[in-house]
C-alpha cells in the first residue's frame, strides 16, 4: 500500500533530474518543452520552457525565450529570460534582453544589458504587508 505512493513519487522525481543537453559544436532552432534540466553548450534559438534548471556553458548561446525554475548562466543570452526561483550570472556572461526572475546573483565582471524585473519580492512584500496589517488591526 505505502510501496505505491513511493515509486509514484520517485517516478516524479527521475523526470525533474532529467538532464538534456545541447552539445558543443551543435545548433538546434525550434521549441523546447521539458520537465528536465538544461545543459547548453552549444546554441539554441527559440523557446525553451522547463521547470528545471538551465545553464548555458561558457561556449553556450541562446537566442529567444527562457521560461525555467532556475537558471545558471556563463555564455551569452539574448532575448526574454523568465526565471521563477533564481538566475546565477557568472562572470563570464553575456547578457541583453528582458529578465523577469524571483533572485538574482551575478558575479562581477559579467555584462548585464538588460531590463530586470524582480517579481518575487514584491510578492512577499505584500504578504509581510497584509500580516503586519492583521497584526495591527488585532492588537487594537
């Protein structure tokens, strides 16, 4: 009875450690759409969508849209980066474009040319707003 729920579980849990990867020396233009992590050393244009992880190699390029749980970037980005929990920017990244991210940490000497949009803090500001206004209207 309890063996069912842990294979599902474990099941779920092999799809999001997937890891796909774009090779060195590889091109792909198109959309992708996965459960699994990223890896692109080579280049890609177009959309890519997971609610795993991507990271773009040193020699990595992507040209187009990026919807993803985290990111970690060390080569070039152009375009529309969506990223829900946390963008990492080496220092050898390139990027320019839209970013809208939950937390953002970029290591010096990287080249960030983009407009940036910080979507989770301003959720949990509100919330810790409406708490402490709860707060307030109980204590008087």
């Amino acid at each position: 009875m309890f063996n069912n729920k842990d294979k599902n579980s474990e099941k779920q849990h092999q799809k999001t450690m997937e890891r796909n990867v774009i090779a060195k020396n590889s091109s792909f233009i198109g959309d992708i759409t996965s459960e699994g992590d990223f890896r692109i050393d080579g280049i890609l244009e177009g959309t890519l969508k997971t609610v795993g992880r991507v990271i773009i190699g040193t020699d990595g390029a992507i040209k187009g849209t990026v919807e993803a749980g985290n990111a970690d970037i060390e080569g070039k980005f152009s375009g529309q980066l969506l990223v829900s929990k946390t963008l990492t920017i080496k220092a050898t990244a390139n990027i320019s474009g839209d970013v809208t991210i939950g937390k953002l940490s970029i290591e010096p000497g990287a080249t960030f040319n983009a407009t940036c949009a910080m979507k989770g803090a301003l959720k949990e500001l509100s919330q810790n707003n409406d708490k402490k206004q709860q707060a307030e209207k109980n204590a008087s």
